[in-house]
C-alpha cells in the first residue's frame, strides 16, 4: 500500500510538504487492533512541526529542541504517538496510530 494510502486509513494528518520515504510505512493487525506506522521527512523544523500537530491534535508533549515525543489522540479517538528528530538535516517524522476496535 502506498504511504498517502495509510494515511488515509490511519485518518492521521500528513505533514504539509513532506516526503514520504518508500517502504519504511506500514500497517499490522493483531485481533481488535491495527497498528499504523507512518514515517515523514520534512525541512521544516521540529518546533514548526510540534505546532502544527498541536494544531491539529489532541497531544502532549516532552522532549528538547533535539528530539520531541508527543502523545495524545487523532480528531477520530485513535491513540497516537508521534516522535521528532534530526537527522541529515532532516527532521524525521515517526508516527504509530492504534485503531481499537
């Protein structure tokens, strides 16, 4: 499945101008649970990418201007949990969405 395709599934707000690197998303299911692994790079930094999801989401978070996880809940109840760092000069975008059903 493409990764613009588990976004949609996952119903979880892609990062505005980011890229979507090929094969490292995916999507697993265990009994009531699916797991959606969604990873994005942009060169935006952490803080602005910190901003827009706080926008968007339900989320608290920790971290420092290094790295940064937020955790909290997507506008539909699923549980999600965002991690922010630098890499390459890069700030990477790892993202695990649970849907319970």
């Amino acid at each position: 499945m493409a990764p613009s395709e588990l976004f949609k599934k996952a119903e979880f707000p892609q990062y505005p101008g980011s890229d979507l690197p090929e094969g490292k998303s995916g999507i697993t299911s265990a009994g009531s649970q699916t797991r959606y692994e969604l990873h994005m790079t942009t060169t935006d930094s952490i803080q602005k990418v910190v901003d827009y999801y706080k926008s968007k989401l339900k989320v608290d978070q920790k971290g420092t201007a290094q790295a940064v996880d937020m955790l909290g809940m997507t506008p539909k109840g699923k549980l999600v949990q965002i991690k922010l760092g630098l890499s390459k000069g890069s700030t990477t975008i790892q993202v695990v969405v649970i849907d319970e059903k």
